[in-house]
C-alpha cells in the first residue's frame, strides 16, 4: 500500500540551475542562474579565491521566487582568463562587465549579496546604477577601513611600495594551505565543510598565469578605499535595505568591518554567525531562513 504524500513533499520546489556564459567585451563570462525570468532579481557577487561556485547551495534556496543570478569573474571560475598583458584585472573592470552582463541578461533591477571581493564589485555598480538596487545582504564584505586590520598588513606594504620582493611576499596568498585555511579557520564543526571547496578553488588558481591575476588584484584592491566614503554616502542617501549576516572568526575581513555599516545605514538587521570567512558552507541552514526572511518583507515587495 502506497504511503500517503505529504503537503509538504507535494509543494516542495525542486530548482533548477541553468550553467550559462555570455559574450561581454569579447569574453565568455559565465554565470549560474536560476528562478522565474519575472522574478525580482537577487545578484550573486563572490569572493576570493573562489566563484559562483560558492554559492551552489545557496541559489535552488531561493529560486522559487527569485531569478538568482552568479556571474564569475574573468580570472576566476568558468570565465575566461585572459593574458593579463592584454586585460586589466581590476575593481572598476569587473563591475563594468557585470553592469554590461546584467544589460545583457535584462536585469534591471538587483538586490545583490556581497561577499569578499563582491563588496568593492557590487558598491562599485551601485554607484553608477544607485537607483537599480533593490536591497543589500552583506557576508564578510568590507565598506569601512576598520575592517581592514592585520590580515591586510603585507598587502598594504605592497601598496605603498610596488617592488617585486614585496609582490612576491604576498604568493603564499594562493596556496592551499591559505585556501583550505580561508574555509576551516574560524569554524566550530569541520565535518560541515566539504574538502571539494578548496581543491575546486585550489584548482583554478593553479592555472598557468592565474597566480599572477590574483597578485595584480591584491594590488588593485588599494582603489577600493578611497571608495568607502562614496560607498558609506550611497549607504546614507539611497538607504537600502540591508541585512548583514557575517562570520565573526573572520580573520580576513574581521568582525570590526561588520558594525561600523550601522553607522550609516541604521535601520539594517545584523547578524553574527559564530563561523569563520566563508559562512554559507557551515551555516546555510540559519542563514537561509534570516534571506529569505529578509527577501520577502523588504525586497519582493517593493
């Protein structure tokens, strides 16, 4: 005799995750995306050293409602990785090409969540487009120079003085001891982590010349600073809604970052999850509820 199925398992939504790539400036940019084409749009910006992978877990969670969208970066991912001679591995170039992705693909409006490297690359877009974004979830990405404390130390040496012992200092930033450490540090239960997350990144990164890409990034970073007080101010006038939801054992981009958003933007809802850099991998499970919570009072409605 057939058991009975339950509402639950009637209703339940399986998600499916389209493994696209676009034409942008002569190069495949490829993104994950999921989701009702008339959904409101939930932007995926990722973090070093990885890509949209890092969210895999994350988009079917939400794409019952929601077009979810993950670009990767040149440099990173399934995205093309060209010769650094010829393409400039920068901030500003990689929120053109998410802005001209995100033409491409007919999204108009975005809340996006920024992570790491996705913080400089999402504020960056949200101000030249402040009026296309409808909310911000903010995990572990920095807009305040607090947050940038010893982790950043060699690198901020880099940036004051560019020559190739100080450049070459910095190598051990692509290793896979910095990778697996960028995954376990800070967090309680390690049998939540899957190995595959840093030998997939690991993998990438030993690519031929990716190690140079990332050390032309680490450099760059250096103009994302004096872009925190732009950001702070679209924080103060545009007002979006914002959840942040941060890993406190951070030593990357430490909890000293996540507080000093309340400054401007008073109204966000702050959470701060007892894990480490890459907080989806340990704690979906409370995390999804607190977006989706958030999603639906303050983004699908408006």
């Amino acid at each position: 005799m057939a058991r009975p199925t339950s509402a639950l398992q009637t209703s339940h939504h399986v998600a499916v995750v389209h493994y696209r790539s676009a034409q942008i400036e002569g190069l495949k940019v490829f993104y994950r995306e999921a989701g009702p084409a008339i959904g409101p749009v939930v932007l995926l910006l990722h973090g070093f050293p990885t890509s949209s992978h890092m969210f895999r877990d994350l988009i079917p969670q939400l794409a019952d409602k929601y077009r979810v969208i993950a670009p990767d970066y040149p440099g990173f991912g399934q995205s093309d990785s060209p010769d650094r001679a010829k393409f400039a591995y920068t901030f500003a170039t990689y929120a053109e090409i998410v802005d001209k992705l995100l033409s491409e693909i007919g999204a108009t409006q975005y809340a996006m969540y920024v992570m790491d490297y996705g913080a400089p690359v999402g504020y960056r877009l949200a101000l030249r487009h402040p009026d296309r974004v409808t909310g911000l979830i903010v995990q572990n990405g920095n807009a305040y120079e607090e947050g940038l404390r010893e982790f950043w130390d060699p690198i901020k040496a880099y940036w004051t003085n560019a020559t190739p012992k100080r450049r070459s200092a910095l190598g051990g930033l692509v290793s896979l001891e910095t990778t697996k450490f960028q995954y376990t540090d800070g967090v309680k239960d390690l049998s939540r982590i899957s190995p595959d997350t840093w030998l997939h990144d690991q993998t990438l990164l030993d690519r031929p010349g990716n190690r140079e890409i990332q050390l032309d990034l680490f450099y760059d970073y250096r103009t994302n600073v004096p872009l925190y007080p732009h950001f702070q101010q679209f924080f103060r006038e545009r007002k979006p809604p914002t959840l942040i939801v941060w890993g406190k054992n951070d030593k990357i981009f430490p909890v000293e970052g996540a507080h000093p958003y309340l400054r401007d933007l008073p109204e966000a809802e702050l959470h701060l999850l007892d894990t480490g850099h890459f907080a989806l991998e340990d704690k979906l499970d409370e995390m999804v509820p607190l977006i989706r919570t958030f999603l639906d009072g303050k983004v699908a409605k408006n």
